[in-house]
C-alpha cells in the first residue's frame, strides 16, 4: 500500500510497529520495558523505503500469551515513547488493522488529523474475544474518519459484533502490481507453486496429497512450496513417505520480489486456503500472467468474480484432496482454450493495480481537493 500510495504525496512516513514475543516473568517484563524505552529514545532513526517514504521501525516487547487488547495498549505506549511524546505530524493517517494499529493511531495522531483504518486481519474472532478488547474495538469505529475492510469476509463479522457502524465499514482493497509481463504465457499446468504458510489454515497438507495423485498420472509434474511454518516438519515428512522427494521443493520463507519471481517461473498456483480475506497471492499470481487453482475461502470469490473460468479453476473448501485433483484436471483438460488470463489480468488491473488502489486512497485522504500533494503517515504492525 506504502508503495502505491507514497509517490503520489509530498511526504509519507510509515511507523512499523512490530510485536517482538518472548516468554518473560513479570519482573523480566518490567526490566525490559524499562531498558527498551531508554534505547528506543536513543537509537530510533528514520530509513528509506518504498515509493520514496521513510520509515520508523518500532518494535513492541510483548510477553508471550497477552491478549489483543493488552497488545493494543502496548502498541501505543511504544509509539508514544518512538515519538517523543509528539503527536504524528501529518493531516492524514492511515492504520494497518483496527486492533492495535488503529488503536495507536488515534492515540498521537494531531487533533486535526484524519485517522482512516483498513482490516483485513482472518483471525477477527480471536481479536474480539474480550470485552475490553471489543470497546476498543468500538471505539476505533466511532472515532475514525473511515474504515475498510478488504472484502465481505472481513465486513461481515464486524457487522455481527458492531451492527451500529454498518455505514461506516466501506471497502478497499489491497493494491498488487502489474508492471511486469511474463516473458512466455503458460503452455501446460506442469510446474505447481504455493505461496503462503506452512499452516493448517491454508489446506497445505490436501495440497501435498492431491499433488501426490494428480503427480502419479503425470511424472512430470513438480510442486514448489514457498513459505514457512509449523507443519513444516511434517510435509517433509510426508514428501520422502511418497517417495516425491525430487518433485516437491521447499523454499523457506522468501522476500517478496523473489515470491513474484517464482511465479512468472512456474504454470499454476494452487491455494487451497481454508479461509482468506481478500487472498492477494491469488491476485498477484494473475498479474504475473499464472492460472489459479483457489478454493472458494471468502475473498477469492470476491476478487475473481466475474473471471473465474477466465482466471483458472475455483473449487470448494473440503477436508479432501480429491476436490483439488478434480479441479486440476478439470482446469487441465480445458486449458488453454477454456481459459483467458490475459483477460482475467486485465480485469484486475482495473480495480487493484497500484494506480487504482492510490487513486482510491488519494479521493478519501485529500477530497477536499482530489489531489495528492499531502502528507501522510501510516501505522501499523506487521
């Protein structure tokens, strides 16, 4: 979003706040928090990033097993102490999530400044379990000037919990960039990929197995796996019990560029997620010219809406991998001529492309001149 929406403003400036967990006692929390603010004060500085921003890097020391609330406060304790006892110096501010970025936000943001917040968190259930935390939450809603959700999945818990500010929760999305063309298009759905955790939530293990069985009709067949994650260990495991130890490669947890660059590289993306918000790998995947093979887990039937046989294949969230292998050979047996990437690119081009998404943000931050010549600030954690 920072490198969206960053060039088209005088001045941008992100405060990253990031949770740094650990297991610690109440005296070795005291201790800690006690030395991290004499350091913060001190060693604090601001560095380049993208779209020309600088950034503040702002970690929070939490001990293990708070909860959302407590972490909220935390949050902005610390960004109190990064800044000095200043308030944010910028007409406009955006927060990364409502609990705690919006929370921290609203805190040492100027009194003339705007505050807007964007959610996209999946796990709004766990952040909203206590009281407290939801009339934080409440009161993130009632004093914000505007507040996004990514997608339906993320609009329609807040209306269950906050039925009173269903005028107030819009929609934004995330902004993925199409600048770069696939050297060839896809010929054959040969080489897999999967971008995201090595979790549960994001149906990894289906994958392997329905991979296993589409892979025993075509030897040619490879998987990558891109990212980290605690089933790590077990899909390891698992690959050398198949005996795909050649065919299936993990990559770790990889930067950004490098996950697009692996994308342009291989024929299909398969994310068979449990559940997601928006589900930018999906998107990002398209705009590098790849097939999908998604399951419809909230925001994909969002975003693909419309193109969904021109994007690839959308299949159902089962606890069966036979609904992937079903989707890839129903993808496979009508690729190419069944499919349009070309067109499903262009389509969401129109709506999430960085120039889309910055003009959206640039309406709703400066509408009193549509204009981007402003300064704002962006907070959050990661």
């Amino acid at each position: 979003m920072v490198d969206a929406t960053a060039p088209g403003c005088d001045r941008a400036t992100v405060y990253h706040c990031d949770a740094w967990v650990a297991k610690l006692s109440n005296h070795q929390d005291t201790l800690v928090g006690r030395a991290h603010q004499e350091l913060l004060r001190q060693t604090l500085r601001p560095t380049p990033t993208v779209g020309g921003a600088e950034l503040f890097y702002v970690p929070v020391p939490i001990p293990r097993g708070r909860w959302h609330a407590e972490i909220a406060h935390r949050y902005a304790a610390t960004l109190g102490t990064a800044l000095g006892g200043r308030r944010i110096d910028a007409p406009v501010v955006h927060a990364h999530v409502g609990l705690p970025g919006g929370w921290a936000a609203l805190h040492h943001a100027r009194p003339d400044a705007r505050v807007y917040v964007t959610e996209h968190a999946t796990f709004l259930d766990s952040v909203l379990d206590t009281d407290e935390a939801r009339k934080m939450y409440d009161e993130v809603l009632t004093r914000c000037a505007g507040f996004f959700a990514v997608g339906e999945a993320v609009r329609a818990p807040l209306l269950e919990v906050f039925p009173h500010h269903k005028d107030k929760i819009e929609f934004i999305a995330n902004p993925t960039s199409f600048d770069v063309d696939r050297p060839e298009p896809v010929t054959a759905l040969r080489r897999w990929l999967y971008v995201g955790g090595l979790i549960e939530r994001k149906g990894v293990e289906l994958l392997l197995e329905a991979f296993a069985t589409c892979r025993a009709d075509d030897p040619s067949l490879t998987l990558t796996m891109v990212g980290a994650g605690e089933l790590l260990a077990r899909l390891t495991a698992r690959v050398a019990e198949l005996g795909l130890t050649e065919a299936v490669t993990f990559t770790g947890a990889v930067s950004p560029d490098v996950a697009l660059r692996l994308m342009k590289e291989h024929d299909l993306l398969v994310h068979p997620s449990r559940m997601e918000t928006f589900g930018v790998t999906v998107v990002e995947a398209l705009a590098a010219g790849t097939p999908v093979l998604v399951t419809r887990c909230g925001g994909p039937e969002e975003t693909l809406a419309g193109i969904e046989e021109a994007a690839g294949e959308l299949i159902d969230v089962t606890d069966e991998p036979e609904t992937i292998v079903a989707g890839y050979r129903r993808l496979r047996d009508r690729f190419p001529w069944g499919t349009d990437v070309d067109r499903a690119r262009r389509h969401l081009a129109a709506r999430y492309s960085y120039q889309a998404v910055a003009e959206a943000h640039h309406r709703i931050w400066f509408p009193e001149s549509h204009t981007t010549t402003s300064t704002p600030a962006v907070v959050g954690p990661e």
